[in-house]
C-alpha cells in the first residue's frame, strides 16, 4: 500500500509541503491543476511545473485526482468526440511524467455534495454533513450557492464558479437521462480512451457517486457493488479501474465495502479511506477514522486490502476539522485528522504485517 496525500496546489492549498512530509510513510502527493476548465487539455509547461515543486518537496506524482469529465460527455453530446481527443491528450501529456493512475468521475453536475460543511460533532470538532430532507424538492442554484458560499473562499471542485449560471440549463439538459443511458455514454467514453491508457500504461480509477444514491432527480451509477460489476464489465481491461471510497460507498447503509474491496481488489488502483456515521433518517456525518466512532469499520477495510496483498496507492479521504483549523483549512481537507487517520491506517497495516510475519516464522520453525 502507497500512502498519498491529496495536495490542492501551490497558492491553492493552505498546508505546506513541509508539513506534509511530517506524515510518516506519505510518499506521493495526489494533484491536479484545478485552474483549467474542464475540457480543457492540461498544458505540459504546468504538468511539469507541479512535478518539479512535488519532487523538490520529495514526493511523487503518480496519482492525479480528478481529470474532470465535461458534462457533454456525461450527457453524450456530439461535442464529446472534440472534448474526449483532448481527455486524451492530456492522458499523453500526464504520461510524460509518469503519472500512473487518473481517478475521476462521472457523476452528473454535481460532484461529492454535502448540505453543511462545518457541522459541530459532540467532541467540538466539526465535519462535512449531509442532511436528506435538504436535497428533496430543493432550488438546485440555492444548493450550489450554499456549498460554494460555505466554503470560505475555497475552490470546490464540481462547483466550479463558471458552473453556476449553467446550472438550471444543465438541469434541464439531463430530464429524461436514465441509468441506462448513463452507463451507455461512459461506456462509450472509456471504449475510446483506455486504448489511450494501455498505450500510455495509465490506469483509470473512478469514484463512486457521493452520496451513493440519485439526488436532485439525477442519476447515480457508481452507487453498489452491482452496479460496479456492471461498470467494469463496461470495458475489461485492468486499465478500467476503481477508487474504491469506503465513506463514499460506506454512507449507502447497504453496501458491505470490505466485502467489495475483497471482491473488486484486482481492479482497484486507488484507495480512498475515510469513516461516516449515519443517522436513522438518511442523514450522515463524518467522523474519525476510527472503526468504533462510525459505521464503516475501517480496521476491516484496512484488513481486506491487507488480505488481498493491496500494492496500489491510498489516502485518507476526507477529515474532521479539529483543534481549531476549521479558521483556515479547505472543507474536508485540513491537516490534522487526515494525518491522524493515515496514522490509524498504519497502525492497523503494521500490525496486521507483524502478524504474518510471526505466522511465517513458526511455519518455517515447525
Ligand atoms: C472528495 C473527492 C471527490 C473526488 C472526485 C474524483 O473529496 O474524493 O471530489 O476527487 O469525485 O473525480
């Protein structure tokens, strides 16, 4: 297991470098240029300009989080061919520097959503919450206004500003958009792009829908183990791949997410680790990652990549905001309950190591 450690960007991200390299065992950093609109190819003199300040710093840049879909793709438009040549491009482009996995998404307008973002837990800290009965019959503009306005300045990604007066027209483009048909227009995206990822040896790792169920009357599809055999059975290749969130999947009380790492493992090139606690009414908030404080059990999480012999690249999701940051740190994204939750990680990965090894040895003794 690699550990990552998603990083906004210079001048985009309020934690140093410096500090990161303070996390024990985080030896890549998770980027992207959010400046460019989606659709855009990456330009190469930027690409290596992130390459150099994260190797400067010591880390590598082997996962890219997110090369965003244009919505004419998700919505199957005859533009899509002109913006997947460019997807593809930027694939070329992001090969040059050896980059290894792409996660994205396609979720429809809107990317993770949540009604609160600094939502008080008992303890004091605060963390991203989902309330149900704010997502049903709402005003979608007053959603979008909510989140970006509650996000003290930071760039949402998914909530891009140039998104906002697109989005009742974007609404009104995706009536009438089933599952179905979904599925039939990211299929037709990755049946044209992974031979460019196979060139390229650059696997492609989606996330799963956040929260995994249809909001505002649009479909989700990366929602259920059955629905993620149905997208990698889409197209074969072990170039189409998962990140598999445990807190994304993890907030559908239904889905078993050690069970689907455990069924998935071989397609899964990106993890994404964090915990939710989930309310009686749909409701739910993040929390630790501690298994007892949510109700994803995350040792077992941990424990499944660690039975399958998980080689692929990690980070903490998201993080509660604690000892005060919520002043200064981007929704989700500070600095401190994301390096507790790598330690929780580690803590249950070595032991669960130290374990076997000692079986080893008195297999080799007897
Ligand atoms: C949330 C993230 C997602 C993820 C995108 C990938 O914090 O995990 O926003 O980056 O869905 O495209």
């Amino acid at each position: 297991m690699q550990m990552t450690f998603r990083w906004y960007g210079e001048g985009n991200d309020p934690i140093p470098l410096s500090h990161i390299k303070q996390i024990p065992g985080v030896t890549g950093l998770v980027w992207a240029l959010h400046d460019v609109p989606v659709g855009e190819v990456w330009p190469m003199d930027r690409i290596l300009e992130v390459k150099g300040q994260a190797e400067k710093a010591g880390f590598n840049i082997d996962v890219v989080e997110s090369v965003n879909v244009h919505e004419d793709i998700k919505l199957g438009l005859p533009s899509r061919i002109q913006l997947i040549e460019n997807y593809k491009q930027t694939i070329r482009n992001l090969a040059q520097v050896g980059v290894k996995v792409i996660c994205y998404n396609f979720m429809p307008v809107f990317d993770w959503t949540r009604t609160d973002l600094f939502k008080e837990l008992p303890d004091g800290s605060n963390a991203l919450f989902f309330e149900k009965a704010k997502t049903v019959d709402v005003d979608v503009t007053e959603v979008f206004d909510r989140i970006t306005q509650g996000s003290k300045g930071f760039t949402m990604p998914g909530f891009e500003p140039e998104k906002r007066p697109l989005i009742l027209n974007l609404f009104e483009q995706y009536k009438g958009m089933t599952e179905e048909k979904m599925f039939e227009n990211l299929k037709f995206f990755l049946d044209a792009i992974i031979p460019t990822c196979e060139e390229c040896d650059i696997k492609m790792a989606i996330h799963p829908d956040d929260p995994p169920w249809d909001i505002f009357g649009l479909p989700r599809l990366i929602k259920s183990e059955k629905n993620i055999q149905k997208f990698l059975d889409l197209n074969p290749s072990p170039y189409n791949g998962l990140t598999l969130c445990s807190g994304s999947l993890g907030s559908g009380t239904e889905n078993d997410v050690a069970a689907i790492i455990r069924k998935f493992h071989d397609r899964i090139h990106f993890a994404h680790i964090r915990n939710v606690k989930h309310f009686d009414n749909g409701d739910f908030i993040e929390c630790s990652h501690r298994s007892c404080d949510g109700d994803v059990d995350i040792a077992d999480v941990v424990k499944a990549y660690h039975e399958v012999g998980f080689k692929g690249y990690c980070r903490p999701d998201h993080g509660r905001h604690i000892w005060g940051e919520e002043a200064h740190c981007r929704p989700g994204y500070g600095l401190y309950d994301r390096a507790l939750g790598i330690m929780y990680m580690w803590g249950v990965w070595d032991a669960l190591e130290q374990a076997q090894q000692r079986l080893g040895n008195i297999k080799t003794s007897a």
